[in-house]
C-alpha cells in the first residue's frame, strides 16, 4: 500500500517592528564656529522610521576623545560646551546620557526631527589675542534607545582666527609716533637718529627694510650725496645697497603688546666739502606675515 504525503507550506509575511529604528541623517556634520559669536546653534536631523512604541527611553552618549572640550591649533587650545538648551547652563556629560525624549516627541510614527545643540564659546578666550589660523575640534554622539546603541555621528567644529598684523615707527624709548620724517640733529660725521619699530602680530612674520637712494641722502636739487649705516638692535646692518633687506624673520607671534626692533641711522662720511641744502632719502618698513 502506498502513502503519499502532502505539505502544504505557508509564506506568511511580517513586518518586524520589534526594534526601534532610529538614526543621524548624516555619518559627519561639519560647523564651522563664528570667532565675534559666543553662543551659536547647531541643528541635527534624525530619521524615525518604526513605530512610536518601539522607541523609548532616547538618549545620547558623548563619546569625546579627551575629557575637555576644547578647539586646538598646536598648543593653543579656545575651551567651548555643548548644551541641550541655550537659556541652560547644564553641560551635556561626557560619561553619563542625557535624555533626549523632549527633543523627540515632534518626530511622527515615520519621518524626520530634528535636535538643536547650542555650542557655547569661552569669552575670555575669544577676544584674547590669539595665535591666527584654524582651530579644530571632532566629537562623536551616540543614539541609544533602552540602553541599545542605535546610530553615531561625528562633530568636526571648526573656528577660523584671522591674521592681526600692525607696525607703528616710535621715538627711541618712547609710545610717541615720529611722524612723518626723521632728521639729524647735526649734518655731521658719526651723527645718528634712532626710531623703535614696534609690531604687534598673531602670526609669525618677518620685517623688510628698502631705501628709495640706495643707502645715500639724496640733495634736493645737485645730486650730491651722503652715504649711512644702519643698526639693528645695536649690530651694523651696513648700507642698503640692495634693493630690500630682510632684518627680522620669527614663526613665533609677537606678544599681546608688541614686540620692539631697535633701529639708528647713522651718517657714515665726512660732509665738510658738500654744498648747503636738504639731503633726504625715504625708507620703507614692510611687514609681512610668515605661514
């Protein structure tokens, strides 16, 4: 006798809706921060796409590198906080979570939310006097639900210190600016004029100087000439001959004062045989910043 067997098989479809699908928009968000803007908002987009029931208990987990936060450019560090809301001075820890389920509760049962971080910048800092370039910071957020590890993205925070470069010509020992024009007390061998150059930069930078004549004072109608040397903090930079002469060259930036560079003029021949009248010459300071 023979048996035959049927089987009936059953596809049944379910959709599973047993976990919480929740998610950054995005792997990395870049901000760049605004130097003159202490407090600044940053806006994250989360996609919901199961049901409202399967998602509870949302929060976020900073995963920071380091236990501060702080915008870096080699040894110089702007300390900032994130916080959840911008009227609360509340941090948003590093080792614990902060629930996030008021931030949540406009999302529908699929669709798109948003939660607002507000980046707080230390005043203090911000109008120091502070080395130029950009100054960088990356953390990593984390989206939990019931303790479960959903979604992370990482925060590149980027803030941009513009270069702050000044140069002013001062009486020797003095805040007091010479002026337009420097002269000689005496039309004499070995006579000498002296000026401070100070410069104030949040960069490293050198100081060029260039003589319109050469190194000589030019008479003003017969052409004739007198030649001088030139000091830099007490050592002999000699004439200036060439065209343009580098006399100052540091990658540091110059204190939050200014640095001062000692320069003196001095009239290098004898002048008993010259004719009377005005002898003069034009020097040129540039400053100009080192990257």
């Amino acid at each position: 006798m023979k048996y035959w067997t049927w089987a009936i098989l059953f596809l049944i479809s379910i959709n599973n809706y047993s976990a919480c699908s929740l998610s950054w928009d995005q792997r990395t968000y870049t901000q760049k921060l605004i130097k003159d803007q202490s407090t600044q908002k940053v806006s994250l987009k989360i996609r919901k796409n199961s049901i409202d029931e399967m998602c509870s208990d949302i929060s976020i987990k900073s995963e920071a590198v380091s236990t501060a936060r702080d915008l870096v450019k080699e040894l110089v560090k702007i300390p900032f906080n994130i916080y959840l809301d911008s009227a609360r001075a509340k941090d948003l820890p590093f080792n614990g979570e902060q629930n996030l389920n008021s931030e949540l509760l406009n999302l529908k049962s699929r669709g798109q939310g948003f939660v607002e971080l507000f980046i707080k910048l230390n005043d203090r800092m911000l109008s120091a006097f502070l080395l130029a370039g950009i100054y960088q910071y990356t953390e990593r957020l984390t989206l939990y639900s019931n303790g479960k590890r959903l979604d992370s993205i990482n925060l590149q925070f980027s803030l941009e210190v513009p270069t702050e470069i000044n140069l002013k010509l001062l009486r020797k020992g003095s805040n007091t600016s010479v002026g337009e024009s420097l002269r000689f007390n005496k039309m004499i061998e070995g006579e000498s004029v002296d000026l401070d150059v100070k410069m104030i930069s949040n960069i490293g930078h050198s100081l060029w100087i260039e003589s319109e004549n050469s190194g000589y004072l030019n008479h003003e109608g017969l052409g004739e000439k007198i030649k001088y040397k030139v000091f830099v903090n007490g050592e002999t930079l000699g004439d200036l001959s060439s065209s343009k002469q580098r006399i100052l060259s540091t990658s540091n930036k110059s204190s939050e004062k200014g640095d001062k560079l000692g320069l003196k003029f001095q009239i290098n021949q004898s002048i008993d045989k010259l004719p009377a009248g005005e002898y003069m010459d034009v020097i040129r300071l540039n400053i100009q910043s080192e990257m």
